[in-house]
C-alpha cells in the first residue's frame, strides 16, 4: 500500500514539472534579455529573476529552468541547421562548378582528338608529297602552332584619348580572357594536390603549350561579388610581389564598366636579375547573367593603344589577356575564376634562373592562389570563422606580415628611386652591400626615422644569391626557423636590436661564436591553411662573464614564416624577421632581414656535358664533396632538386661609423652563406635518398675512428658487445652503429663546463629531433630531467673509475620539448685507444627501447 502510494507521488510530480506552461510575449522578453546575458543561469539567478519580474511570479523555479534547456537546445539546432546550409550551399555550387570543369574538359579532349586527327593526315601528305626535311618540319610547326594560343593580329595605333578605340582593345581583352577562363584557349593541366571540395581552396591548374607562363584557378567564397571585385583590384594587399600600381587614367563606358589605363612595378625575386613593370589596360565590366569581369592585357605595338611610360631600372613584361570572372552563387556568395598568363622576357635574364620565368606553377603560386587564398582569408574573418590572440584585429596582423615581405623585397632590389646606392666591394664580388641615407624617400610604413641617428646616418643592406643542389627549400626554410643559433650571432642580433634604442651601441661588436642564447617561438597569427605564419621570437640570452651581462638580454623578432609545406608545387619558402621592443605597437618600426628560398623546375639528373654545364655556377658557391653529388645509373626516374637561396641582412649605422659596420656585414653575410652550405649538405641526403645517409658517414675517417672507439670502449667496460661479433670493419662497424635500433650518443667530457652532444646515430638524432649540424647545440643536462640528472651525478664518479653505470628507466626530452620515455640508459667512457695513455675522449651513451611519450 505505502509503495503504491510512492508510485503515484513521483509519477504526479513528474507529470508537474513536465506539464505544457504558455507564456505571454512579455515573460518571453524578460527571459529572452537574461538569456543574452547568461544562456545558462544557475538556481540562485532563476530565483532573482522570479522576483525581480513579478510577470514571471506564477512560474514555477522548475518551468524556467526547463524553458532555458530548450532555449539552448532550439539554439544549438539553429546553429547546426545553419551551418548545415551552408555546406549544403558550397556543394551545390562546388558541383555547379565542377559540372562546368566537366563539360569544358570534354570540349578539349574534342578539340585535341581533331588536332590530333589532322595533324596525323597533314604528316601523311606531307611524306607522301616530299621527303624535304624542311616541309616536314613546317608542317610539324604548323601543328603546334594550332595548339599555342593564337598570335594578336596587330592593331593600328589607337590614340589614348579615343575612349572608342580603347573600348574595341577592351572587348576583345574580355572575349579572350573568358575563352581562357572557361573555354578551351588554353591547355590546361590540373596541378598536383589541388583536389576539389567544399572546404578545399579550389581547382587549379597550369598552362602546357602555350606562349608565356598561365595559371589558372576556380573556387567559392563567402563574399559578395563587389567585395571581390574590391579585394582583387586591390592588387599589393595580396601580391607580394607588386611594388606599386598606378592608375593613370579612368574612362567611363556606356555599358556601365570602366577602362583604366595601369601602370604596375613588381619586385625581382632575387639579387640575380632585374624586376619587371607591365603597362596594362583594365576593363571592368558586368555580364548579362549578372557575373563581374575584371579583364587585363598589356597595351603594345602589336594590341594598340599608348605607349606607357619609359623605365630605365625595369624590364617591361607583357600580360597576356587574364583577369577574374565572378558570378554570384544562389544563397549567397561567389565563384570566382581566375586566370593569370604572362611574358617575362625569359631571355633577358641568365640561364640558370630562366626556370623561374618559365614556370607556370611559380606564377600559380604567387599569383593566382595567393588571390584566393587572401579572399578566403577575409572571408572566414568577416565571418568570425578565425579567432587571433592578444587583442590584434586580423586588419593589424595582415598589415605587419605585408610590411615585413616589402621591406625584405625593398632591401633585395634596391631601387634608386628609394635612395639606395651600390658601396664599393673589398675585391671579392659574393656580397653586395648598398646604403640608403636619405629617409625622406626610404623611410615608408615599414620604417621610422627614429632608426636613424639624428646626426647622420642611414640603412645599409649586405645581400647575396647562390644556388642550392638537392635542398628542398621548405625543409631548409623549417631548419632555419627551429635552429636558429645554428646560423645566427647573438652579438649581431644585439646590434640589430639596438637601433630600436635611443641610445644604440656605438661600434657594432661582432664575435665570431657571439652570445648563448635560445629562442622561444611565441604563435602570433596564421593563414587559413597555414601556409604562413606570424610569430614572435623570444631570444633569451645567457652570459657567463661579468663583460657579458650588459650585452646578454632578452630580444624580441617578428618573424615571418611561409612555403615550408614541403608538398605545394612551386612554392616559395620564405623566413624574414625584423627585431622589436617589448612594446610592439601597431606601428611599430620593422628592418627586415631575412632567406628566400625559390625551386627550379626539378629536371632529371643527366651524365656528360649537360649536367656540368648546369651546375657551373653551384660549383663556385658550394664546398665539400656533397656539391656534385650525382646519381647511380640505377636510378632512372631521380631528380635533381635545384633553388635559389637569396639572403638580405640590414643594419642602421651611424656616418663615421658606416666603414665598419660594412665590413661587420659583409663577414657576417659570408658566415651565414658558409652555414648555410653546411646546414644543406647535412639536411640533404637524408630526405634525397634515404639509403645515402648512413653511406656518407664512411667517407670521414674521423667517424671510422669514433665508431671503432665506441664499440672498443663498451666492449672493455661492460664485458658486452654493442653490435654484432662478426663486424670487424671500420667500414661495417659505423654502418651498425648508425643503424642500430637503440639511440646511441657521445657527449663531451669537460670538468669546467657542461657535456655538449658530439654525435648521435640516426635513431638519436631521431630520439632528439635534430640533425648533426644542430646536435652540437644540445646539452645533456637539457634534455634529462630532475631525476635523471641526479641519477648521472650520483653515478659519474662510478663512471670514472669502473668505466660504465646503468641508469634506471626514465624521462628525457627532445631538442623540440618533446618527452621521450626510455627503460634503461647506459653510459660507459669513450676511449681513444690509438694513444698509448688511453686518454678520456668523451662519454657514450646508450637510451634502450625509447619512444615518445
């Protein structure tokens, strides 16, 4: 009896708190403003607001806290519905668009299938006619001719104040640009990696067989058409490249567009060769389906029109008819399609960099995607899509990211027209070193004049190219970001900084090993598809002599990261800095430094005369016997990685000091190039071909000898044998040990100062995510812990006398913060048994079963 009356106690208040409440509009709003203010009230603010509201006074407690669970549920479904659209929308029109794609590569599989048909009847007339070489090769010519795109028919000079004949050039500029966008002019190749999809930057593809370089791409956007019209005209907020864009006339049309007369500079990408202006007509324009056109090609003696003006430090390109075609999607948004075709004047520039002008998947990259990417960019932060750190609006790091690419830009061509003038060498020409002093032209939105002394000075640039041999430029670009103290000199860094300083050092100080120091990268902002990133670099200084404190401080970089995605086909990798104060406001004054990296068509490793003749200038810059490294007749389908590495470093100087500071920039330069060449040979081989990492340790007899002295020191001490019995060669021996499976390391044995690295076996170097350059940058007290640590000292003096100790398992960590996780290390003395008092080389260590943790 008392169970069923319990029962029917909890089914009535069940059936209470879930009975069906209607509320006025009036309770609905005063729930409503609490809900914008706190979507999840606790007890004590539901009860508050029972009595604050006399209109919610016949409410339950209960009923509201279940009205604010659906109020969260109904927005939670609001939001999912929501972004459910939206993808729903980017695949209708992703499928709109690839529909397109389909039906226009079916009519160029048409065109080419007729093509083909006709050339193969015109060879067969042609043999049977003649068996003249020269008829034949005409009407091979001919064939191809059919394929490249057809020559402009020269114009007769059209006056630039008939706006009639500049229209004709316009029209005909958009009905080429739209047969290249969504026709068939153009045979174009899918680039690798650039799959289609709703989240995906778009279908990109490059030119084959035509004149000049072209790229072209086609993708969605969050943005209305205006907007992309307006961030695309904008050409310097997403060309890196641009310098300036001059619009030096607008003429209306009667359709509505306008005609604009350009005038365009862009920078070179490298000490080696000139930059390139282009004198363009711009038509803007809307089509009766309601798409924008912003249509482009180069005004000359064969299009008509005006001359543009004269140049004297560029070299005047052609655009070819390009632009951006974008049509409003259903729901919202655009596609846009964007095509970029170009002449540089190949010629003009030496041979070993003409792949850099003949590359359409180059022009792809700094072009074309760098468009879509940037649109995209704006896009997701209008939305809200990106959320950045430290109170910075995207607008502010944008603009400090734009600021630091055109001051390194500014620093590697410098322009006459910005003041820069060429300083004599010391006889040898590898760097060049130039000075600007007249800040009323140099000193733009990436500087201040504050970095000049007011009693005279200036800006002096120390800049140097060189080709690399079989360096990925991002794998080089990644190991110059992580490695810093690898290359750089503390001292010089503090020089550097000082010009933010009202009192700067007076003689810069520049010692050849500088300062200890390491570096904290601290995230500051990234692309949506990080392909580039902004951060600030924390150098953190240590000082081991009283001289030393003064000079031994934290400094701050901000640093530009970019193309270290090792697979984007084409891409630039790029690292610039410049050095800040703690403050770092927005306008914060930039000198920036820094490495370019650009790759050269990667072609097939050759035997004979061809190989050498392009490697002539590489053998000049690069040292040791890795620079010809050639490939065995056993690997047909090797590549030979080649690239551009252009290096700029600037420093403000005072006037009767600009002598030294040249001569300081200059070694310094020439120290970063030698490190560099150091850095590459290392790094290379093992992500070349694998198999020739451990074979170009033999060719050292110093690592012979090490390896003989490790396994002979652990044989000795510990009564084991660290590798097999039956590797009695040198040859065999440092084979093992680089291949053995346990991480196996030497550390220096010095009483007066801490054991640095000396050398580890690949699964070390792989324990300490390092490279062998870098290794000996490594501490061992750094990498154990407390316990480990401790564990080494009550075990050193063991170590001494007995030769050998075992560590219990523990915790170590890698160059990169990583912990690793091991179940015993030994240690045992290294000793160099070719002397006859056996002396102490260095201590071996052994980590058994490691593993990331």
């Amino acid at each position: 009896m008392a169970l069923s009356m319990h029962k029917e106690s909890l089914n009535n208040k069940q059936m209470d708190s879930s009975k069906y409440v209607r509320y006025t509009p009036e309770q609905v709003e005063a729930l409503e403003r609490v809900y914008n203010e706190c979507p999840k009230p606790s007890s004590l603010r539901r009860q508050q607001l029972i009595r604050e509201c006399p209109i919610l006074s016949n409410i339950e407690p209960k009923q509201i806290k279940v009205w604010f669970q659906n109020r969260r549920c109904r927005e939670k479904q609001r939001k999912e519905a929501s972004r459910l659209q939206t993808v729903n929308r980017k695949l209708t029109a992703m499928n709109k668009l690839l529909m397109e794609e389909n039906d226009r590569l079916q009519k160029q599989v048409s065109h080419l299938v007729y093509e083909n048909g006709y050339m193969k009847q015109q060879l067969q007339t042609a043999s049977v006619t003649t068996t003249d070489n020269n008829s034949c090769e005409s009407v091979v010519v001919s064939g191809q001719h059919q394929q490249q795109q057809n020559p402009t028919p020269r114009h007769p000079q059209r006056d630039a104040n008939n706006p009639a004949g500049l229209l004709t050039i316009a029209e005909e500029t958009l009905a080429e640009f739209l047969s290249k966008a969504t026709g068939t002019a153009v045979d174009w190749v899918q680039m690798i990696g650039m799959k289609p999809g709703p989240d995906s930057i778009g279908i990109v593809a490059v030119s084959r067989n035509c004149s000049g370089v072209a790229a072209r791409a086609c993708g969605l956007v969050s943005l209305e058409p205006t907007k992309v019209a307006e961030i695309l005209k904008d050409r310097p907020s997403w060309y890196r490249d641009c310098r300036c864009i001059d619009v030096l006339s607008i003429i209306p049309t009667a359709n509505g567009g306008t005609i604009e007369l350009i005038y365009m500079q862009t920078y070179a990408p490298t000490t080696l060769a000139a930059a390139r202006d282009f004198w363009t007509l711009r038509y803007t324009t809307s089509l009766e389906d309601g798409s924008l056109v912003i249509c482009e090609r180069s005004l000359t003696s064969s299009t008509g029109g005006p001359t543009g003006p004269p140049t004297t430090s560029f070299v005047r390109a052609e655009m070819l008819p390009s632009g951006f075609l974008i049509r409003p999607c259903d729901g919202g948004g655009s596609i846009i399609h964007i095509v970029d075709h170009v002449d540089l004047d190949v010629w003009s520039v030496p041979e070993v960099l003409r792949p850099l002008y003949e590359s359409s998947k180059i022009l792809a990259q700094k072009m074309t995607i760098a468009a879509l990417r940037h649109i995209r960019q704006i896009a997701q932060e209008t939305n809200g899509e990106i959320q950045y750190g430290g109170g910075r609006q995207p607008a502010v790091l944008r603009t400090f990211s734009q600021r630091l690419c055109r001051g390194f830009n500014d620093a590697v061509n410098g322009f006459v027209d910005d003041g820069w003038s060429l300083m004599g060498s010391d006889g040898v020409e590898d760097v060049t070193i130039m000075i600007n002093s007249s800040p009323g032209k140099f000193f733009g939105s990436q500087y201040n004049t504050s970095m000049v002394p007011s009693f005279g000075g200036g800006v002096l640039c120390a800049k140097a190219s060189m080709l690399l041999q079989s360096v990925p430029p991002a794998l080089l670009v990644r190991f110059l970001r992580e490695h810093r103290s690898e290359w750089a000199d503390y001292g010089i860094d503090t020089y550097s900084a000082a010009c933010l300083k009202p009192n700067p050092y007076t003689v810069p100080c520049a010692r050849p090993s500088g300062f200890p120091s390491s570096q904290v990268i601290l995230p500051l902002a990234h692309t949506v598809e990080h392909e580039e990133f902004l951060e600030v670099v924390r150098l953190e200084g240590q000082a081991f002599t009283p001289e030393d404190v003064a000079l031994a401080r934290d400094m701050y970089l901000l640093q530009l990261c970019s193309g270290i995605d090792e697979n984007a086909v084409g891409a630039c990798a790029q690292l610039v800095f410049a050095p800040i104060d703690e403050s770092f406001a927005d306008n914060a004054p930039l000198l920036p430094s820094g490495f370019r990296v650009i790759p050269l068509d990667s072609k097939p490793v050759m035997d004979g005369p061809g190989a050498a003749r392009t490697l002539d200038l590489a053998s000049t810059l690069e040292v040791g016997p890795g620079s010809n490294r050639s490939t065995g007749d056993g690997e047909p389908n090797s590549y030979n990685l080649r690239s551009v590495l252009t290096i700029a470093f600037q420093f403000t100087f005072e006037n009767h000091l600009r002598d030294d500071v040249a001569s300081m920039a200059r070694q310094y330069v020439r120290s970063v190039v030698g490190s560099v060449q150091r850095v590459a040979m290392a790094i290379a081989p093992s992500r070349i071909s694998p198999g020739l990492g451990p074979k170009s340790l033999p060719g050292s007899p110093e690592a012979l000898t090490l390896a003989r002295w490790i396994c002979r020191s652990y044989r000795i001490h510990t009564g084991g044998e660290l590798l097999r019995a039956d590797s009695q060669s040198g040859d065999t021996l440092l084979e093992q040990l680089w291949n053995h499976s346990d991480a196996i390391m030497c550390c220096s044995l010095k009483t007066n100062a801490s054991p640095v690295f000396t050398f580890a076996n690949q699964a070390g170097l792989d324990m300490l995510e390092t490279t062998l350059v870098a290794l000996q940058d490594i501490m061992l007290d750094k990498i154990l812990d407390e316990a480990g640590r401790k564990s080494l000292c009550t075990e050193f003096s063991k170590i001494m006398q007995q030769g050998f100790a075992h560590l219990p398992a523990g915790i170590c960590v890698s160059s990169m913060g990583r912990p690793v996780s091991y179940e015993q290390a030994i240690v045992w003395k290294v000793v160099d048994d070719d002397n006859d008092d056996a002396a102490n080389h260095c201590l071996g260590l052994m980590f058994v079963n490691w593993s990331f943790v």
